[in-house]
C-alpha cells in the first residue's frame, strides 16, 4: 500500500482533529476513519521490535478526532512479557493525551488475545472497529467478534469505576523517599540544570495518580529523563485479565518515544540517564524490582529513585 | 492445606466417571471444577480459577490460577496455563477438552494456540448459564498463532522438543546465607537442581527467541521440582521457567500449607542462553526476593553450537 500523505506527519505518533481532516481530504478519503489504513505502513516504520523484527503497527481514532499511532517495542535482554504491544501503545498514547474514546483501530496484523483482552478496559469495547491492513479483505469489524464471550472489567468491578481512558485521580497520600537509589549518586546534578530529581519525582507521581489499577489498588507511575534533561512519564494500566496490564516502565517508554524522544531509529539504546518510580508502600503489586532489572538491560548505569506512597484511606 | 492429585490416570479416571454416572470422560471434567477451584492459590485477587483438562492418553489433569503479591501481575499463572505446562511435564501428547470455572480471558486463549490443533480443543466454562463444550476456535476467531511466524514443522507445546544447550558455564549468584549453601553442597542438591533445571531447558518452548531455559527449585525436604519455558506467538503470554516450576511444585505436592510461612523453597537454579536476548536472570532473582527471601540461586548459561 502506497504511503500516503507526505512528510507532515512522518515520526508523529499524534496528529491533531484539524490536521487528521486536512489529511484525509488530501487523500481523497470520505471520512477520517479510512485515512487509518493509509497511515499504517507509516506506523510500521517507527516500530523497535530488535527481538522479532516483526513491525506493528496500529493507528487510532479518537472521539476528539485526533489520531494516534501506536507500534510495537521490544526489549532485549529481558522476559517477553516486557514487551508492548502495538495496540497498547496506541492506547497508553491516548491515554497520555487525555483521549476520552477510541473508537476505529487500523492495523498492520490482526490483533493477538493478549491485545483483544487489555482492550476490554476500554468501556464500549465490544463495539471498538478493528481494520487488519493484512487480511485479504480488509475492513473495519467490532472487536466483540474478535473476542466473543469476553472476561473483562464487568465481571470484577462495579458500572461507575472508571475504565481506561477516563479520568482517574488516586489518592496517594505522603510521598516517602526510600533509599533506593541505582546508578551514580551524582548524576541528576549535572542534568538539565538541576532539579532534575524533582522532575523526575512530580512526573512519575503525576503518572501515579492517573494509574487504572482498580484490580490490586496498586496505583503506579514511572518517568525517565534523557540526556537533554527531557522527561517522559508514564502510568500503570491494570488489566482485569491481570498479565496483559502494562507496567508504568512501559508506558514511560511509549510517552518517550512518541513525544520524539527515545535517541532516534539510528541511535543505539533509549538514552535515559535517570528514572523515578512512584508506587505503593509494601504493595501487593509492586514495580520496583522489575523497574531495576529493566533499567539494567535497556540504560545501564541509569540512576533510578523509588518513592513509596501510603495512602491514607487503607486499600 | 490439602496437596490434592493434580494428575489423574486413564483408568482412575474411568472409574471416577462410572462411579460419577456420566457415559463420557468429558462430562467428568466440569464435575471436577469445583475441586481444582479449592487447591488455586490467588493472593492478590482471592479469585481462584480452576481448569480441567482431558489429555488425548485418557489422563485428567487439573490447574490453578497463582499470584505472587511483591510482584508485576505478569507473574501471575493462569489456570489454563498450569493446565498445559502440568501436562506438558507429564509428557501428555494432547488435550482435547478444558473446563474452567470462568471463561478463559484473551491472554489464555493466546496462549493455548501454541498447541497443535489449538482450535479444536472443546471449552467448557462452568460459570456460563447453559454450559457446553465450545470449540477453541469459537472463542479466539481469525486468531495470531505460531504458524504466522514458524513453519508447520517446527514442534509445539506438548510435542517433543530437544534443545541443544551445548556446554554448560556455571556463574554463581550469591544469595542465601552461609548455612544454607553449606546445607545445600552436603546433599548435593545443587547437582540435582542443576541437573532438573537443564533437562527443563532441553525440554522447553522457544521457538520465537531461541533462548530455551529451565528452573528449578528445591524444598526443606530436598526435593527438586523444575518447569521448561514456554513461549508464546504473542510474546507476552509466555509462561516463564519459574513460574512453570511453581506449577511443578504444587501439582507435585501443594507446595508448603498455610502453616508455614511463604513457599519453602531453599534453593533454585537457572539455566539459560548466554547473551540471551530473552534472559530470565535478573526476573528470577526479583521472583526469589519476593516469594523466598533468603533462598540460594545458582545461574548456568550455555552456549549451543547452533548459533540462534
């Protein structure tokens, strides 16, 4: 399938409501929902599996009509289930932007059950249209025929709970500083002319208060700092489902590298140089452990604080 | 805490369904749910799941969902997935009908397309208002699977895999104290652990990476139980080593009751690729940390002489 349209919205993982239009009526497309397709092999091409070297792409409407772009990461030297999704990525990408809906999703393979299932804590899931730009015939089906006879939020928590993509807003209580620090003890002085370390620590609780966790309690958020001083944070997305969640690691990644960060498809490595965890005191989901061993195998040497919240309300 | 039988002969399943008066094995296996629903071990969520599984030799076997509080819920088991790495030890050749106590999620219908003829195998969801056996492929349409990414005559789970793990290299990681090293050198545990957790790796399903591992891990009794990796076509459902040994462990034994303190294990060994680009070291050490703190690791990585 031909790229369509030009350099505009090349390494954008995000493109605004009047640009979307724009774009598609350049394309001689009726509506926005059929410039989805079109943008895929563009997705597919900002896509860092290393491991497979199976691109993924996925593209997204959302109700404010924006589109978003999701692709595929991988992260050698680690377990697979470090990974992210394509589907994911587009969804925690909304998610960063305050989207409220996702409602068509274009494709570059057709979703595995993994995806179908963190897709569920979307509400209206069932109803979300799913194009797979490799089928023989492509075109847009609800995900309920993808996956029938779904196990997802309903089936664990009441109608009012907030679901992916609305707003949350976690208590989090006193933030405690523990010791644990990775990496050199100097480093966050040198970066972006200092308070770097506070950056770093109100982004990850920022993230942290925004977290869907409403299966463990466990709210969670992570941000990493590049070299340019540059920070990107991330929330942790529960899934009822509980293996298919997305780590608040991960989803600092997605925000790196589609607000453009991330050291570029030549650059080797992601180029973080500091990180911060914000997450629940003695947890019974906790991120700290895996947040060390994956900082070890993508930025060694990457300075990581852990902050521990105690909430006042006990959960 | 009862260890209960998760591994049920052909002939004493016979027995049971004539006793039970169904004319079929796989109308036993629903009738079974509510026991493999008592051995699930779900601290997080207190939501036990219970699978029962009918393997083409005429064996029953059962599985459990566990949850391992102080870790990422992607350490989770599902029950399904116990199901399959508990027949897979076994050396069950296939599996032709499951009945769960809820609907298996996405990430478990994924996961069991790594079996051959994954969309033949009959689901029964206990849960369901009118339950019936529906086919696998009713519940995951126009699924992702290996054959998307291998060619048909690469094996899958439950078909006979050997891994070539060339020599094995010995690289010892520090943990537990003095005494438990000292404990474990005298009955040459660590011989054994070794042993179990390479003959898992030879044995394990990673057809995606390469990077074939084992786990194995060792009681206060000085029994060894270990679990092969598996992988998925979909990467993040692969079942890890450790998680596949703690399916070894509690379908051998329940692993320790509720009257003791966290899961009794002393020891444990990894065996994995060297420079693995899917390497579950530093996960197995962040495993141990939280659900036996104080227990001796030992990693040995090999390297095969096929290059992967």
């Amino acid at each position: 399938m031909e790229e369509k349209p030009g350099r505009s919205t090349v390494g954008k993982f995000v493109i605004e409501a009047e640009e979307a239009q724009a774009i598609a009526k350049e394309s001689g497309v009726g509506a926005v929902r059929e410039l989805l397709p079109l943008l895929v092999p563009a997705a597919q091409r900002l896509a860092r599996p290393p491991i497979s070297n199976y691109r993924v792409g996925a593209v997204g409407l959302g109700t404010s009509g924006r589109i978003f772009l999701g692709v595929n990461l991988e992260f050698p030297g680690l377990p697979l289930h470090h990974s992210v999704h394509a589907e994911q990525f587009l969804m925690a990408n909304a998610n960063a932007h305050g989207e409220p809906g996702i409602r068509c999703v274009a494709v570059s393979s057709v979703p595995c059950g993994h995806c179908r299932q963190f897709l569920q804590e979307i509400r209206g899931a069932a109803e979300i249209q799913i194009l797979v730009t490799s089928d023989e015939d492509p075109a847009f089906r609800p995900l309920a025929s993808l996956l029938p006879h779904p196990f997802g939020p309903p089936d664990l928590l009441n109608r009012d709970a907030p679901l992916l993509l609305e707003p949350h807003d976690n208590e989090l209580g006193a933030l405690e500083a523990t010791g644990v620090a990775v990496g050199g003890g100097g480093l966050c002085n040198g970066i972006g002319g200092g308070g770097l370390e506070r950056r770093l620590r109100e982004a990850a609780e920022g993230a942290a208060r925004s977290s869907h966790a409403p299966y463990s309690g466990c709210a969670a958020g992570f941000a990493v700092a590049d070299g340019g001083g540059r920070v990107y944070s991330g929330s942790y997305v529960e899934s009822a489902a509980y293996n298919p969640s997305l780590g608040p690691v991960q989803a600092a990644m997605v925000a790196c590298l589609a607000a453009g960060g991330g050291g570029g498809p030549e650059g080797g490595g992601w180029g973080i140089v500091a990180a911060a965890l914000v997450e629940k005191e003695t947890a019974a989901v906790s991120h700290e452990g895996t947040a060390r061993i994956f900082l070890e195998a993508v930025a060694p040497g990457a300075h990581l604080k852990v902050y521990r919240f105690r909430p006042s309300a006990a959960v | 805490m009862e260890s209960g039988k998760f591994v049920i002969a052909a002939q004493e399943a016979e027995a049971m369904a004539k006793t039970a008066g169904v004319a079929t094995l796989k109308e036993l296996l629903p009738l079974l749910v509510p026991t493999a629903l008592r051995l699930a071990r779900p601290p997080i969520s207190n939501y036990p799941v219970g699978a029962v599984g009918l393997g083409i030799s005429g064996r029953i076997f059962l599985g459990v969902n566990l949850e391992f509080p102080g870790l990422p819920l992607n350490h989770s088991v599902h029950a399904e997935q116990f199901l399959v790495a508990n027949a897979a030890a076994h050396g069950e050749a296939g599996i032709s009908y499951i009945a769960v106590s809820s609907v298996p999620c996405g990430h478990c219908r994924q996961f069991l397309q790594e079996i051959r003829g994954a969309g033949e195998i009959q689901i029964l969801a206990t849960s369901d208002e009118d339950a019936a056996f529906h086919p696998l492929s009713s519940l995951l349409p126009h699924r992702f699977g290996p054959f998307d990414l291998l060619h048909k005559g690469i094996p899958l789970i439950l078909e006979p895999h050997d891994n070539d793990l060339g020599s094995l290299e010995s690289a010892v990681i520090a943990g537990g104290g003095e005494e438990v090293s000292k404990g474990i050198e005298k009955e040459g545990i660590q011989q054994r652990l070794r042993a179990a957790a390479g003959a898992a790796a030879k044995a394990s399903h990673a057809p995606y990476s390469g990077c074939a591992a084992g786990f194995a891990v060792a009681d206060g009794e000085g029994r060894v139980y270990a679990g092969s990796y598996m992988e998925s076509a979909a990467y993040n459902p692969s079942l890890g080593p450790m998680q596949a040994a703690m399916v070894g462990y509690v379908a051998a034994c329940g692993g320790v009751g509720r009257e003791h303190r966290g899961w009794g294990i002393l020891a444990a060994a990894l065996v994995e690729k060297e420079s693995a680009a899917v390497s579950q070291e530093g996960t197995a050490r962040i495993f141990l940390e939280a659900v036996a703190p104080g227990a001796h690791l030992n990693v040995y990585r090999f390297r095969s002489s096929a290059s992967v």
